[in-house]
C-alpha cells in the first residue's frame, strides 16, 4: 500500500488529500498540522473550512484512509510521498519584503523531512489549480495536473509515481508533466493571466461609468469572441483570495531578480488597478452620501473574498470597511459563514500578516468599536443609510428589499459591489442605487467626479 503524508491542513491540503484518499482506496493518506485546533476540528463534525461538498468526502473516507494528524515526523517518516502544502506568505521585513514569498515555513517542513527521511528523495512540482468554493468539483474534474521535476532518470521516476496517483481519476492527456521551473511558472502565470482579466474588466468598468456605457453588454459583448472567451470578465469591487496578489507580487519579484524591470511594471499594474477599483468603491459611496460617512451605520453585506467560502483573505471588504471607518462610518457587517472575530481579526491586521499561522498571531486584537458583526441582513440594515454588496452570495439576490428599504434611513443607497442586484426594480422602490460600471443614477452624476 502506498502512503502519503502531507504536511500542512489548510485550503490546499485539506480537499486535496480527501479527494485522493476518496479517489485512491489503496492509497492511505495522512494529513499532518502543527496547529492542533486545526487538526481537531478535521476530526470534528464541524471541518476548519467551507467548502461545499467537502464534509461528504471527508466522512466517506476519515478513519479508512484518511487520516488527520499532529505527529508529524511520525508520518512523514512512514510515507513513501510527502506533499508540503504549508503557507508560503508575502515576506513583510527584509529583502523582498512586500513583494518575494517567505519561505520560512516552506523551510522548517523541508529541513524536517530531511532529518526524518534523510537527504535522498526527489522533489516535485506539483501546483494546485482548485478555486474555492468549487474547490471539490474542480478537483474531481480538473482542466489539467501539472507535475515539474528534474530531467533526470530519478527525477522522472518520481514524476511517474506521482502521475500513478492522479491517474485514479484524471485523464491522462490532461496530466502535463514538466520541468521545475515550469510547473512553478506556470502557476504564477495563470493566476496573474486570471487576475489580468479582472483588472481589464474593472479598468473598464471606470471608464463605462464616464461615458454612460453599461460594462456588462461590454463584457458580454468582449466574451463572445471565442478566442477571449466569456469566463473571469465580471466586474466588480476588486479581486481577493490568498493567491492573486501573493502570486503576482510574486512574479513581479522573480521578474525584478531577473533583471526584467518592464515586464515586472506590467504586471504591478493587475494589482494597482485592483487597489484603484477598491478605493474608487470607497469614494463613490462617501461622495454619495453628501461626502461624509461620519456616525453614519453603513450594512455591509459579505465579508467573505467569493460567495461559496468563509475565507476572508485579501478580501476587498477588509479595504472597502477599513477605508469607511476611515471617514468614521459605523458599519454593520453579515456574512453567512464568517464569524465576528475573523472579522475583527482581519480589521486590525496589518496589510500582509494574514498568512502567517494563527497560533503565531495575537489573540485578542483590540476589537475595532465602530464595526458590529450581525446573523443576519435584515439586522444589518436596519436604520443604515447606506448599503453596500460585498460578496456575491446567492441569497443577497433574493432578499425583500421592500422591506430593507422601509427600515433604512433615506435616501436610502446600495451600492453593488458584485452587480447582483437588478438595478430597475430597486430604482423603482426608491433606492439610490450604484451599480459597478453601469450607467450613472442622475443623483451620483450630480456628484462631484469620484478620484
Ligand atoms: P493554504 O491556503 O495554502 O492551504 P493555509 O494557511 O490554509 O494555506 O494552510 C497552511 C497550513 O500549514 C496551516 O494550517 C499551518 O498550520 C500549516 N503549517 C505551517 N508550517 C507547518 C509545519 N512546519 N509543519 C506542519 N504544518 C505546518
């Protein structure tokens, strides 16, 4: 029976190994984690993460072939592969800070498995391509494996080995063996290619409000070409998520190392313009709302960084709450799978110090007094006088918004940071509505242009 063992039971390694344990009865797989709160609650009914789908392969295979642990070396020791799916955050001091990946833990878990294992193994490539929030279906079906090692006979053995596992389920022309280099790359480039798209669409977005075009029939217009396609061109507040910006500031790194100026700039503008979109979302509402926020209870709806996950990661909703509260807004958040103290941890964390573990974080930050956390929308909103659509979760669709608008202070704003709202109908019920990118309301034209 082969074994594997992966270090690190977070986004990645969590759904990753369920999924091969679940595809590969003869394989048993051990996931291990420093953190043991994280490992009890893999043990639990209740899973560190959400991700639909994921408790239903998780009960299928825990306690055959799947396995969650703190013993780390133990397991290690016993495996004929390690995965390493530790976090590797934006270094924050020293040289690269700001920009180059810290790969203190990367490291600590390598120089582990030497001690454990010796120096003679083969190291791989192997990136991870799920989305969350679709995280267990992507995995299921996935667009492509990529596996980079060296071009050596023992590195293409170890390529082969670990070809044998993904090939349980997945094709094998959709698994693309490379070399090291890459495999690394290609990661790096298909998040910041995905990120582009965003930032194009966003940029769009800015100058479809200037001229009155309406950025969804531009997108669905732009999309129709089969050689650009119709997916990632929804515009919206701002792209998040742990691997974008991490990504491409990344690459922009590697670039700069490399002696590659002009094609580091390039990429820099994805996240300037994502920055940009974020503070424009910002200026829009305050210079709505008779330029000032101040005491003002603005709901904020969505915290979460994408509908379909509690994972507030570089969420824009950090920017976009940090920035009302800047104008001494009161803000009013829900969000169905994001808990008050993720929230007030992320509002009082540095840019950056998200990704380093938990168990090295402070605790208790001083909670932040203009921010309540709420269970539910309509709380959210009551007596706001503004309210602001931060994540596209399905039920923001369907909420009354009769009875939202009744209980708000008026004029009464939304504005749609996701476009899900139909604009019309809630024009009709007497809101001021902002919708990204699509035609100005005759109120926010007479207000003055937005920086
Ligand atoms: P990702 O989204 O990449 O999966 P997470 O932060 O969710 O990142 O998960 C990374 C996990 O790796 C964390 O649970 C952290 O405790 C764990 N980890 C970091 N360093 C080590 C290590 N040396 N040994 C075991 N686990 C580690």
């Amino acid at each position: 029976m082969v074994k594997i063992c992966c270090i690190g039971a977070g986004y990645v390694g969590g759904p990753t190994m369920a999924v091969i344990a679940l595809k590969c009865p003869s394989i048993e797989v051990a996931v291990v984690d420093i953190s043991v709160s994280r490992i009890n609650a893999w043990n639990s009914d209740q899973l560190p993460i959400y991700e639909p789908g994921l408790d239903d392969v998780v009960k299928q295979c825990r306690g055959k072939n799947l396995f969650f642990s703190t013993e780390v070396e133990k397991h290690v020791s016993e495996a004929d592969i390690v995965f390493v799916s530790v976090n590797t955050p934006t270094k924050t001091r020293g040289l690269g800070a700001g920009k180059a990946a810290d790969l203190t833990y990367w490291e600590s878990a390598a120089r582990m498995i030497a001690d454990v294992k010796g120096i003679n193994f083969q190291i791989l490539s192997n990136p991870e391509f799920l989305a969350e929030g679709t995280a267990i279906p992507d995995l299921f079906n996935p667009d492509r494996v990529l596996i980079g090692g060296r071009e050596t006979p023992e590195g293409q053995k170890a390529i082969e080995a670990l070809k044998d596992v993904y090939s349980h389920w997945v094709p094998e022309e959709r698994i693309l063996c490379t070399n090291l280099w890459s495999a690394e790359l290609s990661k790096l480039a298909a998040n910041a290619f995905l990120a582009q798209r965003i930032s194009s669409v966003n940029a769009m977005s800015a100058l479809c409000e200037a001229t009155g075009a309406d950025v969804t029939e531009v997108s669905y217009a732009v999309g129709k070409d089969t050689r650009i396609g119709p997916k990632f061109l929804n515009a919206s507040v701002g792209f998040g998520g742990s691997c974008f910006q991490k990504d491409i500031l990344n690459l922009v790194y590697i670039c700069e190392c490399n002696g590659l100026p002009e094609v580091a700039e390039y990429w820099k503008q994805v996240i300037k313009i994502n920055d940009y979109q974020k503070s424009r979302f910002v200026n829009r509402i305050v210079s709505s709302m008779f330029n000032t926020v101040s005491n003002k209870k603005v709901a904020i709806l969505g915290f979460a960084f994408k509908k379909d996950t509690g994972d507030t990661r570089e969420t824009p909703a950090i920017d976009v709450c940090k920035g009302l509260l800047g104008d001494n807004a009161r803000v009013s958040i829900y969000d169905p799978q994001v808990t008050e103290d993720q929230i007030q941890r992320d509002l009082t964390m540095n840019k950056f110090d998200w990704d380093h573990p938990l168990h090295l974080q402070p605790m208790s930050p001083t909670a932040v007094k203009q921010v309540s956390v709420v269970w539910d929308a309509y709380t959210a909103t009551k007596d706001a006088h503004g309210v602001c659509i931060l994540t596209e979760w399905d039920e923001f669709k369907t909420l009354d918004y009769q009875r939202i608008y009744d209980n708000m202070q008026k004029p009464a704003f939304i504005f749609d940071g996701r476009n899900i709202v139909n604009v019309d109908k809630l024009r009709e019920i007497g809101f001021i509505v902002y919708s990204i990118g699509k035609p100005l309301d005759a109120w926010l034209k007479d207000m003055p242009a937005v920086a």
